[in-house]
C-alpha cells in the first residue's frame, strides 16, 4: 500500500456549523469519492484508517471522510439542531464545496442512513454527482423494523436462550424513538452477527472507542459519544415516517445497490422495489453474499470492484 501524498483535515464550514472533512489520496488529481456515514449520530473519521486498510480506495480516489453535522468534536448547539432534511441540505453544500475544491463530479458512497442521504441529495445535483453507490439503505423504516422484529423473534425461539428473551422484552416493540432503544437493539443485532460478519458488540465496542480516542483523544471521545446521544434523540423520532417506496425519487446519475445476503434490517420488500421506485439512468443491485449490514467491510473487495466501475463510467 503507497503512501499518502495527500491527507489534510478541512473544516468547511457548511451550513453554520463546524463539520470536519478528512481529504486523503495517494497522488494528486485523483476523482473524488465523498463517504457518508451510517447513522445516526456516528462519526466517520476515526474509521478512515478501517476504510484505507479494508478498500483502499485512496489508490484510485480523493477519499473524503465527513463528519456530518453534530458528529464526532461538534458542538452540542450543531448537535441539536440536526434534522433530516437539514442533513441532506449539508451534504448538498459538502458536494457543491468538492467540485469547487477537485473541478470534478464526485461519487457518493453512502451507508444506510447515509446512503438515504445520498440519495436524496442526488436528486437535485447532477452537476456534483457522478454516481451513487448505496450500501444497506434506509429506506422504509417500518418495513425495516418489521423484518428485525420478525428475525429477532425466530432468533429467540431457535436459540433458546433466556438472556436473549429478556433483552427482546426490554427492547419492545417498534418504532425505537431514542438512543437507548436504538442502541440496546443494534447491541442485540451485533451479538447475532448482524452488523459485521462474525463480530459481536463487545469487539466493535472495543474498537471503536480505541480509533475514536486515537482520532479525537480522550475528551474528543467522550464528546463524540455525547454527540451520538443527542443526534439519535433528534432524528429517531423524524425517521419513524421514512418511506421512500411511496415518495420515490428520481435521479440523473446512476445508482449502484449493494445489500448484504444476511442482513436482517433490510427487508426482501426493500431490496426488490427500491431499485425501481428510484427512477435513474442506471441502476445495479447486487446481493452480496456472505455480508450483513457493514457490506463494504464484510465484503471489501466486491464493494470495491462496483466503485471502481463506476468511476470509470463515462
């Protein structure tokens, strides 16, 4: 793996708010590729160094990794006053700051709730956007929480384990409107295996706090914590309605669909009529086997190979 020629970290200033970019490439002159994170509340620049060594996408790429609003050291004024639409109007700005930035038309690499942004922001930027590849989108939510409720249900029956019925007890029934409901089911899904393949929530936990304190240090940790809380609180309750199938979008840059074969927060509804509720020029679906909701760390290299495919589309 070569060298980075270039790695700087920029904040813009988009929107009023303070959101972090991370810019790395091995050589000049490279297109840009702009990752958006899944969510909520999650950082990204304390996995920049996960994306380098699982995809390597700097050797083709102007990597930029952003901290969306409220994440990672924002404030807690920028982390209260997220909202989706506020998100997605962010991210146009971000887009618009790149081409400005490179002189070139970015990929928009987008992660669950990301790739629900990416999608939404492409729609109105066809003069930032060369193409989008969509990992594990969000894109219904009841229909998303039907499917993890009915997995986790059949996981209790045919495991039998006690402390797995307790915590479903607990967790209840859907919508999950605040941090502690979100977190406690996406705990649960992460010690089935369903987050990344074959890690459970103790080794995520673990390695995650480790980059976020190498990244932001001890206090830049503990604020991007806080900052999870906070943006999940505001934007849980607002992504209750989220249906895509019945507000299609419709896009003039090609889509590229990557779902993981094991991932149960993705409904088999979702992965056959999202593709073609979205109206574009192209659209790719790929089920990727062996893969849960991390498609592109379970699976680094098919990932990869979609990316840059579409990079080199005219």
């Amino acid at each position: 793996m070569a060298a980075l020629l270039i790695d700087k970290t920029v904040n813009p200033g988009i929107n009023g708010s303070t959101q972090q970019i991370r810019i790395c490439a091995e050589r000049g002159g490279l297109p840009p590729i702009l990752i958006v994170q899944a969510g909520p509340g999650f950082p990204l620049l304390h996995e920049a160094a996960k994306f380098r060594q699982r995809l390597n996408l700097e050797k083709d790429f102007m990597v930029s990794y952003w901290d969306q609003r409220g994440c990672g050291i924002a404030s807690q004024q920028d982390a209260k006053s997220v909202s989706l639409q506020l998100q997605v109007d962010d991210l146009r700005a971000v887009l618009h700051w790149l081409k400005n930035e490179s002189g070139q038309t970015a990929i928009v690499f987008g992660i669950s709730l990301g790739a629900m942004f990416a999608l939404q922001a492409a729609e109105h930027e066809r003069d930032t956007v060369k193409a989008v590849v969509a990992i594990s989108p969000d894109a219904h939510t009841a229909s998303s929480d039907a499917a993890v409720s009915s997995f986790l249900r059949a996981q209790s029956v045919i495991e039998k384990k006690r402390r797995l019925s307790a915590k479903l007890k607990k967790l209840g029934e859907p919508p999950c409107t605040d941090s502690a409901a979100f977190q406690l089911r996406a705990r649960i899904l992460a010690d089935l295996g369903c987050i990344e393949r074959g890690k459970k929530f103790g080794p995520l936990l673990r390695e995650t706090l480790l980059s976020l304190i190498a990244t932001y240090g001890f206090l830049g940790a503990a604020r991007a914590m806080r900052n999870m809380n906070l943006v999940q609180n505001k934007l849980l309750p607002q992504l209750v309605s989220l249906n895509l199938l019945a507000n299609p979008l419709h896009l003039a840059v090609p889509v590229h669909y990557l779902f993981g074969e094991q991932d149960p927060l993705v409904s088999a509804e979702i992965v056959q009529q999202l593709p073609t509720a979205i109206t574009s020029p192209k659209a790719t679906v790929t089920l990727v086997s062996g893969a849960c909701h991390m498609v592109h760390f379970d699976q680094p290299d098919v990932v990869r190979s979609i990316v840059v495919r579409a990079g080199n589309e005219k």
